[in-house]
C-alpha cells in the first residue's frame, strides 16, 4: 500500500516538474528565446531604456543577431539599467563596439550594434558601450522647438486678427445675406425640381402638337395636289384677256379721239352738262313754287 502510495505521489510529483519545465519553456519561446539554441551573453548599461522591452531583437546592419535576454535596474549604479543581451553563439564582439537603442515612429526601440574594425574581441559576458539615439522624432524636436517659439508670436496676432474678424458686424451681415441668398437658391431649386416634374405633360403636349402639325401637313399636301390638277392655263389665258380688256379701256379714255375720250376731256361738254343740271335745278325749284304754271288739273 505504501509502495503504490509512494509511486503515485512520484508521478504527481514528476508531472508538476514536467509542466514547469514546460511553462518555463513555453514563456521563454513565447518571448522569442530559444534555449536549445547556443548564445554568448554580453551586459549593456543605459541611463534609459524608452521603449526597450524583454526579447526585442538586437541587429546588425538591420540583420537581427540576437535579442535582449533580461533587464534589470542597477542598485548599485542609480540611474542605470542592466541589458543582458542573447547574441549568436559564433559572433565575436570587437572592443569598442557600441550597442545603440533606436526607436521606430511607433515608439518600439530596437539594439542596433555599431562594430568597430578590430580584432580585440570583448570577452564573453563582458560589458559593452551603452548608448541611446534620440530618435528621428526628437531630433526634429529639437530643431523645429525654436522655429515654433518664434512662430508662435505671429500665431497670436494671427489669432487675435481672426477674432477682429470675427466680431466684425460686417462679417454677421455678409453671413445673414449668404443664409438669404441659401434660401433663395433652395427655393429656386424647389421651382425646378416642381417644373421637371410637369415636364412629362408638357412633352405629352409636344407631342399632340407635333402629331396635329403631321394632319396639317398632309393636309397640306393633299390641299397641293389638287391644286396642281387644276386647269391653271385656262385661268391664266382669261386673266390675261381681262386685263387686255382693261388695257384697252384705260387707253380710250385716256385717248380724246374715242367717244369715252371725249367725255373725258371735252370742256365744252362738261360745261354743257354742268349748265343742263344748273336748268334742271332751277325747273325742279321753279315747279315746286308753282306747280299750277305746270299742271293743269280739269274738273270734269
């Protein structure tokens, strides 16, 4: 009994190591460090870290040799931090070579290694040259912090001109009428939208109108064809007699040889007809005053 009891606190036992192992193992892996893979392991000492975690890689001309293993304040040195780095098992690291902490636009800093040529290599777990690059970020920081404190002055009479301008009450009148001329335009905009939508009627309208001009048209030209099967000639032939006739006329009363000349152009005879209707009007008068000179009525 206590020979099986003892065998099953061992595998229980064994198992929980197992899974530890494991667990290590797997945070490890998880943080991109492989334990089966050999690794040389250097220290570097930096004032500030921004950025740097466990496991950012360490590079070389952008090729990554390793990755940072650990980090750790220095209580013994205040203000400075202790970076163990993981680098490739057949890298050698000449003296004087610089590990520099650079930082992308997003802020993840990265180790980059500055090898210098030589062949006085730093021994294995030997410090290195800590340094840290300010960055793209705050070198433009730095020279663009006196163009904006000179900047700034303009701003603020730029700021203070635009508030000017916006007290103005000619600016709220300008912007009254602009909400005149909005409505205006939506209204107008109104009366064209109500307008396309008659035009369908209208179209409708065209349309009557152009088939009312096609009945006309071929009334038209049926109107023509009769009037080209007319005797046109005949016509023609009477007209031209007729005003032959009148021709003719016209000629003898403008002639004083013809007897409608004569009347025409006689004096004499227009003064004797003048004279005859002067008599007649005297004997009409003269036959009202006394009609008895004139009429004789007998009584029987």
């Amino acid at each position: 009994m206590i020979k099986k009891l003892f065998k099953k606190e061992t595998i229980i036992g064994l198992c929980a190591i197992l899974a530890i192992i494991i667990l290590i193992f797997g945070i490890d892996y998880l943080k991109g460090i492989n334990l089966f893979h050999p690794a040389n392991y250097y220290y570097v000492s930096y004032t500030d870290v921004n950025g740097l975690s466990v496991s950012a890689p360490v590079t070389i001309n952008g090729y990554k040799v390793g990755q940072v293993r650990a980090m750790e304040y220095e209580y013994d040195n205040p203000g400075h931090i202790l970076v163990e780095l993981s680098l490739n098992k057949s890298l050698k690291i000449p003296k004087g070579t610089k590990a520099i902490i650079k930082s992308d636009l997003l802020g993840t800093a990265t180790i980059h290694l500055d090898i210098p040529d030589n062949t006085d290599w730093h021994d294995i777990g030997s410090k290195i040259i800590g340094e840290t690059d300010k960055g793209m970020l705050a070198g433009m920081g730095e020279s663009l912090l006196p163009t904006v404190e000179n900047i700034m002055p303009k701003v603020d009479s730029l700021l203070t001109s635009l508030n000017r301008i916006a007290a103005d009450p000619a600016l709220m009148a300008s912007v009254k009428r602009l909400d005149a001329i909005t409505s205006n335009l939506e209204s107008t905009m109104r009366s064209i939208n109500a307008s396309v939508a008659k035009l369908p009627s209208t179209m409708n309208n065209v349309n009557g109108v152009a088939a009312n001009f096609e009945v006309i048209s071929s009334n038209l030209a049926s109107v023509s064809g009769e009037l080209k099967n007319l005797p046109i000639q005949p016509i023609m032939n009477d007209l031209q007699a007729t005003t032959s006739n009148l021709k003719r006329i016209t000629q003898e009363l403008d002639s004083p040889n013809s007897t409608l000349g004569l009347l025409m152009h006689d004096r004499a005879l227009y003064d004797n007809i003048n004279n005859t209707i002067v008599s007649l009007d005297s004997l009409f008068t003269d036959i009202k005053r006394q009609p008895k000179r004139y009429i004789s009525i007998k009584l029987l």
